[in-house]
C-alpha cells in the first residue's frame, strides 16, 4: 500500500497522531478511535495492522499487552517526497507574514503612541 493511502484514511491518521505522544497498548488506542470515530474494536484492529505492515507503526509484546509506537522511516519518505512542493507554499507563508505586519504597522499607526 502506497504511504498517501495509508495516510489517507482519517483513523489512521488520529491513531498516528496518538502513537506520535508515545507508545501505547493497542487498547488504548482502541478506547480514544472508538469513542472518537464510533468504530468497533476489529476495525481499529485493521488499521492497526495496516499501519504495522505498511511500516508506520511498530509493535512489541508486554507480557500480554502489545504496545504500538510510530516508526518515523515512512514517514521521512512522505516528508523527503513533499520537499520539492514547499516552495509554493513557503512563498506564500512568506507573503501572508509580510502583509500581517503592515496590518500591524496600519493599525499601529492610526492608534497612535498614547493608545
């Protein structure tokens, strides 16, 4: 499965995100997915194995728990394939910044120094 497909799913998005604070039993995330997207427990079963097979989560046995952490090597490849777009966007985050501090500049002014 292709990175974009595997993060395109919002579940497995939020479960990333969970496992990005750090490592969890798979019960854990199971109880904040379902209460947030209302899912059984087999179905954050499924992305968490597509995760683990993709390569973006890890796994490791407790005793009887199994704790899931993100691996970050997929992810580097994710962020390595965006770098040739940041151009455009850093651009324009640089345009936006410029034209907030004249907004500041403007509104400073016409306030005054006693304001």
């Amino acid at each position: 499965m292709h990175a974009f497909d595997v993060l395109g799913d919002p579940v497995r998005r939020r479960i990333l995100e969970l496992l990005a604070e750090g490592e969890l039993t798979a019960g854990a995330v199971s109880e904040v997915v379902r209460e947030e997207f209302g899912i059984s427990q087999p179905a954050v079963s499924q992305h968490l194995k597509v995760l683990r097979e993709s390569g973006f989560a890890t796994v490791r046995a407790d005793g009887t728990r199994r704790l899931y952490a993100v691996d970050a090597g997929p992810l580097r490849e994710v962020d390595a394939w965006l770098e040739r777009f940041r151009g455009f966007w850093d651009q324009r985050l640089d345009a936006l910044g410029t034209e907030l501090a004249r907004g500041r500049r403007r509104r400073t002014s016409r306030e005054g120094p006693d304001q």
